[in-house]
C-alpha cells in the first residue's frame, strides 16, 4: 500500500488559514493546520509562527484550485 505524502499547500495568519481550511473541508479535501498554536511568554504576545495548511499530494491539483478561489475572492 503506497501513502500519499504530505506537503505544504499555503502559510499564513491562523484567521486566513482557518477560513481556507474550511473551504478545502467542504471540497472534501483532508487538511490540518500546523503551528497553529500562539506564543503568549513574556510582556508582548508573539506569534509563534506562521500557520501552515498541510494536505495530501493525491489532493494538490484540487486544492490548488481551490486555493486560487480563495485568493481570488479574499483580494476584492
């Protein structure tokens, strides 16, 4: 049995990530996000890093679609 690998698709904000997310799920297109977790030590809260959406290879030509709607829409 072959196992898909996981890339990264996009790296953002966790907000921008988390919208984009929930438009891959409902293309029924499995993904998490990594490094979605924030950093709050010391007197100024940093973000630990950026967010990055992760999906599968099988489902990169999909979710580059997409991600281009994505795109297309969040600039107007």
């Amino acid at each position: 049995m072959s196992q898909d690998r996981i890339v990264e698709l996009y790296r953002g904000e966790l907000w921008d990530c988390q919208l984009l997310e929930s438009m891959l799920k409902d293309e029924n297109i499995d993904c998490f996000l990594q490094n979605s977790v924030r950093s709050g030590y010391g007197p100024i809260v940093i973000s630990a890093q950026l967010v990055q959406i992760m999906i599968r290879d099988a489902d990169a030509e999909r979710a580059l679609e997409v991600l281009q709607r994505y795109e297309s829409n969040i600039r107007k």
